[in-house]
C-alpha cells in the first residue's frame, strides 16, 4: 500500500526517521507521524484522534506547561482512517505507518507468521509500545428479527467487517466454532459496522458481526433508531475460539452500552494494542510513550471517550505477547517501575 488519504482527528504521529529535541521546536519543520486506525463508527478512529492530540505538540505551541499538551515537541500527530488490524500491521511493516492500533491476536499471528497468518511472511517489523482497552465481539440483529441464536444463522446474509481487518478474522472463527463457514451456511460481506447497520436498516442485511470497544458509534446510532438486539456467545462455542486464539477471553457488554438492551451480555473479548514501527527512534517513542501515560493525556482520554476512562497505565503491558517492545516504550516502562 503505497498511498493513503489522511483523515485528520486531532493531530498525528512524527516521521520515523527523526527523535525529536525539546529546545528545537520552534526552529523545526513539523514531524509527522501517522497512526493508522479504523473505520468511521467504529473505537479505534476516535480513539486515535484522541491519542494523536495527546502527543502531538506542533513546532511554535507551547509544550509540557499549565495548560497546554504533554505531546511531544515539533510532532504532528495523525489518526489514519483505515480498515482495521488487519491493514494496519502491514503500513507498519511497509513504513506507510509510523504506528496504529491491533487486536493481540493479529499482532501475534503477523509478527510469528502463525495461526490465521500460518505460510505469509513474518511482519518483523512490529513493535509493542502499550495495551489500550479490551474489544468484545459484537454480533447484532434487529430487535425485531427472528434471529435468537447461532443456529438461526444458517443461510443468512452477515457482514464480517472488512476484507483487511481484525474483525473478518474474529467473525469467521467465532462463526466457525458454531458451524458455520462463509458461501456454505451463510452469505458474508465485507462491511464495516457502520455499512453492516446501514444495511439492516434497510433489511439488507440479517446479522452484523465486528470486534470493538463498546459504545461503538454505529450501533449506538442503530439501536437507538431501529431497535437491536446482540447475541450472547457464551459455552462450548466460546471455548473453541478460546482454545484456537488464546489471545481472546470472556467479558460482557452491559445492559447499559445501547439503548434496548435487556440484559447484559456474554461475549468474548481481545485486546486492542498500540504498535510502532522498529525504526521509529528510541528518543521518540520513549516521549510518546510518557505522553501517553501523563496526566494530561488522562484528562483528555476521560472526557473524549466512553472507552477512555479504561486505557490505563496500570494494564499497559498486557497482551504483549512474544513480540518485542520498542526500546523506547522498554525504557519508559522500566523507569515507571512497571517493568
């Protein structure tokens, strides 16, 4: 991928190939670092912006002072609008990212070749820096469907997310544990959460299935205006995806997150990371790492999002996995006392 359009939320990551001196910003041309993120209505996008914002502190403004960013000095920050993990990894490895977001399991597969990326080439490239917040798989219906359960599925048209997206890849296991396989039990296409909703709406659609932090935008739009309902994955089912991806666990999406909702309910959750190319310098990352835990950052990330209030330094490194830290994230994390 050699070309990307910038979606600009906020402001955006500094160029890999520069550390950044704190006397030099005023004198400096901005450096930009490109975060890539998600799709319009989903977390990851407004997330990203937030997080760009944090970091950033362009050349002439004023930085780490009463009132100001924590962001790094001279660094443009940029959230990138893409299709999700699955994209994201690879602009890393390509050097078309500085960064961007990942659930653990793809960052596993894609970095180690194995699992779901068993024959690709090892994206080696990939630096851990922090674990953001838990994603739970979200497999919503209208609430006037039919559909109770998995097995009502069976020759249904679903959206599965995008082609090149964590989503796809937690979709079709999840829908392979309960029996079914896309073009024989059912029709996939390859939608975001926001074009599946839309579809449903106007009964396109039976079923949109997507991994991520709950409120997501689009189906907060959906529930709110056609009515829905989510289906629980929960039992033996659950613990086949378990067993094939143990990056996923169980968690819960509240009663509380859209409106309708009855109950809580059971799902299985994945980790959402923040990954930096290695060649971005340790000066760097190490300063954008401390921005990201600093108190200002906490303020912005609480008020921004619902999903804010749960990025915390206090579970930063989980997830990690075997694939190595950014010596820049290794070196903040150490001095914190948290390694």
């Amino acid at each position: 991928m050699t070309h990307l359009s910038i979606t600009r939320r906020g402001l955006g990551l500094a160029a890999a190939g520069t550390a950044l001196a704190p006397g030099l910003a005023a004198a400096q041309a901005p450096q930009f670092f490109r975060i890539g993120t998600g799709s319009a209505g989903g977390t990851y996008y407004p997330i990203g912006g937030i997080i760009a914002n944090a970091i950033s502190c362009p050349p002439g403004a004023p930085c780490n002072t009463a009132g100001a960013t924590d962001g790094v000095p001279g660094m443009v920050a940029v959230a990138v609008a893409t299709q999700g993990s699955v994209q994201n990894v690879n602009l890393i490895q390509s050097g078309n990212a500085e960064a961007g977001f990942t659930q653990s399991d793809v960052f596993h597969w894609s970095y180690t070749g194995t699992g779901l990326f068993e024959g690709r080439p090892k994206l080696e490239r990939l630096r851990f820096v922090a674990h953001l917040f838990p994603e739970h798989i979200h497999a919503v219906v209208r609430r006037d469907s039919a559909i109770r359960g998995f097995s009502d599925l069976a020759g249904k048209r679903i959206a599965i997310g995008l082609q090149a997206s964590g989503a796809r890849i937690g979709a079709e296991m999840i829908l392979e544990a309960n029996g079914l396989r896309a073009g024989r039990e059912y029709n996939a296409e390859y939608l975001n959460q926001a074009q599946g909703t839309e579809r449903m709406q106007d009964r396109g659609l039976d079923a949109t299935f997507t991994v991520v932090g709950y409120p997501a935008a689009a189906f907060t739009e959906f529930c709110s205006r056609t009515g829905c309902r989510i289906l629980p994955i929960q039992g033996a089912e659950a613990q086949k995806v378990i067993e094939r991806a143990p990056f996923y666990g169980t968690g819960n999406i509240p009663r509380t997150a859209y409106e309708g909702l009855e109950a809580d309910v059971p799902t299985l959750t994945v980790g959402a990371l923040l990954a930096v190319r290695d060649s971005v310098p340790e000066a760097t990352v190490y300063a954008i790492t401390k921005s990201l835990w600093s108190q200002t950052t906490r303020g912005l990330l609480d008020r921004g999002h619902a999903k804010g209030k749960e990025i915390v330094k206090e579970g930063a490194l989980t997830g990690r996995g075997v694939v190595p830290f950014h010596p820049g994230a290794e070196r903040y994390y150490r001095e914190a006392g948290i390694l």
